[in-house]
C-alpha cells in the first residue's frame, strides 16, 4: 500500500534531483509511474540492537521518503527484516550472524529475531520515522529465493561442497556501482576452495555435514538457507517489480552487498542487450557513516550506542534526528556528547519557539496546510522562505540549508502567529520533528540512573518557593544546590521550573 502526504497534492516548483550512486551524480528525479515512487530500503539484521549509525540511514531515507511526499509523489515503501542469511562478515564469510547470536545467548534464533524486530521497530518509533508501507521479512520468502536461484543458476552459478556460488564475472561490468572491481574490499573475504573468483558470492549456503541449523530448509542445493545477497533482490522484485525507483542503504553496501543484488537482478532479468543499464532500481542511494572519535560506529565491535543508551541517559530521541538533519546524509556525520547536547538544546528552542506562537494563536488551520493554499494565501513575507525550503530538501535533500528557515519563520517580525504556525506545519512535515505537537516538557526525558523523581522534584521546588517567599534565602540555596548535586536544573523564573542535567559523558 502506498502513501500520501496531504500537504503536497500539487507539486512544489523546484525540480527534484537527487544523487545517484550509480553515476556519481545529481540528476533530476522522474518516477518511472507517474506521481508514484517505489522505493526499497535495506532493513536491520536483527541480531543485536540497532546502533545510531544503523539507524542514520533511516532517518536518511525517512528524509527522503517525506520529501518525495512533499513533491507530490505517493509513495510505496519497503523495509526488509533480515532474519537469516546476513553472516558475520558483510563480505560473505564466516557464521550467520543470527545463529552466532542465539549460540551465544541461549535463545531460540527465533526468539532473538523477534526480540531485536520490536527493539529496531521502537526505534523507528521514537525518531518518528514513518513506518514502511510493508516489513518483508526474509524467513517469509524462502520459497521465491530458491525459485529465484533455480532460474539463475544455469547461466550463473557454480555448486561447490559449501553452497552454490554466483559467478560475479558471468554479468556484464560487475562491480559497477561500487566503481568497479574493488580487489582491495573482496580481500577481506575469506578464501573459499573452488571459487572462481575473489568476488563470487554465495547464493545458497550448505548446512555443513553433521550440522543442524535452527534455520535451515530443503533445496536442490541440499539443506541449508539462502544468502544474505539473495534476499533483497527477491524481496523486492516481489513487493516492487523490476525495476523500481530507489534504493537505499548505507554506504557500506555500496561496495559488495549492493553491486552483488545487482549483479543477481542483471541475471533473472536476462535482458543485457535490450535493457544495458538495468540493475533493479533507477537510483542507488547511500548515506555516509556516523563516526565518533573511535571511527565508523560498528555492531561487530561492541560498545555501541544505541538510541536506548542515548534515551537512558536523558536525551529525548528527537535530538537525534536533529543532529542527523544537521548535516546532508552523503557527509560523514560525527557524533559526540557536545554534538547531541548542542541538537537538543537547538530542539528546546524550537519547541519553545512555536509553543509561545501556538498561545498567541486563534483557530487551528495551521494543522494540516496544503502547499497550494500556502501559495494562494501566505503572507507575503513568508512566501520567500517557503520557497527556500522547497528548493533546498529539492536539491538532494539539503536539509542543513532547511533548517535554519525554522528559526527565522518563528522569529518573523510583523506576521500573523497563525500564518507562521501553518508554515511550520508544512516544513515540519518534511522534517518530522513534531514541532507542533510536542511540548518543552515531554524532552524533558528521565535519565535511567537519577537518584529522584519528578514528583520529589517537584515537591522540594515547592519547598523552596515558600523558604524564598519567607525570605530564607539560605535554605532555598541548599535546596538548589542539592538537586543540581541530584542532576537536576533549577530554572527559576521559567514557567517549567527545572529539567535533568545532562551527563553524557
């Protein structure tokens, strides 16, 4: 099923162009239906928490999804769950990263894929990324992946003792996406006796002899579960068809996972002269990696953050988005506690921002504007920064170019309060900040480990309102000093009256 975004019925006047890993280039963005994008997104493997560097690429996609809706387009969104086949290197070597998983936590692989599906799935919640018109699940669709496999193999694939293998040189300019043969990546691969070619690819996977898996299935390969690879090419020509739109990942799939569903989707498709150019979608997008001072943020190495951990300590999970939104998806994106301490102060700000204009308004046409009202009907002063905004999430998502159009929208001079909160509205749709309805005090988030609650917050800042109404300026002192020393900030003449000290470190 598709979406629809009610504030974009018309087009918006600046032409979408967005960046194609393909040809390393922003181009114009034409759908290949008209005023409907089908767009794939590689999901989680959902054998550990997401890290925020997992889930910068949702919100990157989350971006351009709601920019798409924006310009007008409906949208069908895939998601796929990857409950099966991803193993421990993304270079297709060693164990399956779930088996690894449920071996070491003494789970049910099956357990453990349902645990970390709703984990990953609140996440989604909580950065208020639209939820995908469908979660393919890749257990779900074993079937069609041995049927897709069957039809390649012939021309495409050898068997081996470990599993049935693509032969990567058996397409045409294989490798094309990542910008050719990467000998320096797929040497990292682990050396498989029988392989033709550093950069084959496992399309079925073999149980090893005397060896039951807890996900395994009959195949004319003999028992075992599909490759990692094979899964989104199948899943999405079933959801999608070839070819769709769009699909995206991280950039690191840009180097082996991706070149290899292409080199899949050139097989099945078996239409290299007619089609020359074919690989299953028209735009290949990635977003770059969130690094921290220890570099690329990685499940693998342990000690992750994730948006939980993030939660835990006192940082409401919008913060987040916000500092994703802060920089283009294609530029490394470098995360610190000075960095997410700084995106939710700039949040609060906005929040206060538009709840003082939200006092001072009357009626609520503000809540749900269409952009062809807003371009019969906006004051005059305001049509300019609509217009900045549509030309810059139209220009390969620049959001850091739109963001600061918030600000000045709320500190406009000499326009009416509900006029800015209708343009708000309509940026915020894009955005997916919530700014108009959320409040200051639901980022007030409780960190896991404060040594008190709201309630005897709240009842010691009542306590120090009568010592300094009987002039015990003494006593109030004490009694704001304890709880800064309890992680507690005290904001006296400030309607909300305190908030959690932030302890990131």
């Amino acid at each position: 099923m598709s979406d629809q975004f009610t504030p974009a019925q018309q087009h918006a006047d600046a032409p979408l162009r967005l960046f194609n890993s393909l040809t390393r280039t922003v181009e114009p963005f034409t759908a290949i239906e008209p005023d409907h994008a089908r767009v794939y997104s590689c999901g989680p493997t959902v054998y550990n928490y997401a890290h925020l560097g997992n889930l910068r690429a949702y919100v990157f996609t989350d971006t351009l999804r709601r920019t798409l809706l924006w310009k007008g387009l409906a949208v069908t969104h895939i998601i796929n769950i990857t409950d099966v086949g991803h193993l421990t290197s993304d270079a297709d070597a060693g164990d399956d990263k779930m088996e690894a998983a449920a071996r070491a936590q003494a789970k049910s692989i099956w357990d453990i894929a349902a645990h970390y599906t709703q984990a990953f799935k609140q996440n989604i919640a909580d950065l208020n990324i639209l939820a995908p018109s469908e979660w393919t699940v890749a257990t779900d669709y074993v079937p069609q992946m041995i049927a897709f496999a069957e039809k390649i193999a012939p021309a495409h694939c050898y068997e081996l003792e470990t599993g049935l293998y693509f032969d990567s040189s058996s397409v045409p300019d294989y490798g094309a996406l990542a910008g050719g043969h990467d000998d320096a990546a797929h040497a990292r691969i682990d050396p498989v006796a029988g392989k033709r070619n550093p950069s084959d690819f496992a399309i079925w996977r073999k149980s090893p002899p005397g060896e039951q898996r807890q996900m395994e299935w009959d195949s004319p390969w003999g028992k075992g579960a599909p490759g990692w690879h094979l899964e989104c090419s199948v899943m999405s020509e079933a959801r999608l068809g070839h070819p769709f739109d769009i699909h995206t990942g991280g950039i690191d799939h840009r180097e082996i996972h991706h070149p290899n569903e292409i080199a899949q989707n050139q097989a099945y498709c078996g239409c290299h002269d007619a089609q020359p150019g074919f690989t299953g979608a028209q735009w290949w997008m990635h977003n770059n990696f969130l690094v921290d001072r220890q570099g690329k943020m990685s499940k693998s190495k342990g000690g992750f953050t994730t948006l939980f951990s993030l939660i835990d300590a006192g940082v409401h999970p919008l913060a987040y988005r916000l500092l994703c939104l802060g920089a283009h998806y294609r530029s490394e994106l470098e995360f610190s506690a000075d960095s997410v301490a700084a995106a939710l102060t700039r949040l609060k700000r906005l929040v206060m921002g538009v709840e003082n204009l939200k006092s001072r308004a009357e009626g609520v046409t503000w809540q749900s504007p269409r952009l062809e009202y807003l371009r019969a009907n906006l004051h005059p002063r305001l049509a300019p920064l609509l217009e900045q905004f549509d030309a810059a999430i139209s220009d390969d998502l620049m959001t850091p170019r739109a963001l600061p159009l918030l600000e000045e929208t709320i500190a406009m001079k000499k326009v009416p309060v509900d006029e800015k909160l209708c343009l708000l509205a309509a940026f915020d749709q894009a955005l997916g900040l919530n700014l108009l309805t959320i409040s200051r005090a639901d980022l007030r988030v409780q960190p896991k480990e404060a040594a008190i609650t709201p309630d005897e917050i709240e009842a010691e800042l009542d306590r120090r309102q009568t010592a300094r109404a009987e002039k015990d300026f003494a006593l109030s002192d004490d009694i704001r000093d304890a709880l800064i020393a309890r992680g507690v900030e005290v904001m006296d003449g400030d309607p909300l009256r305190w908030d959690w000290r932030l302890n990131l470190s």
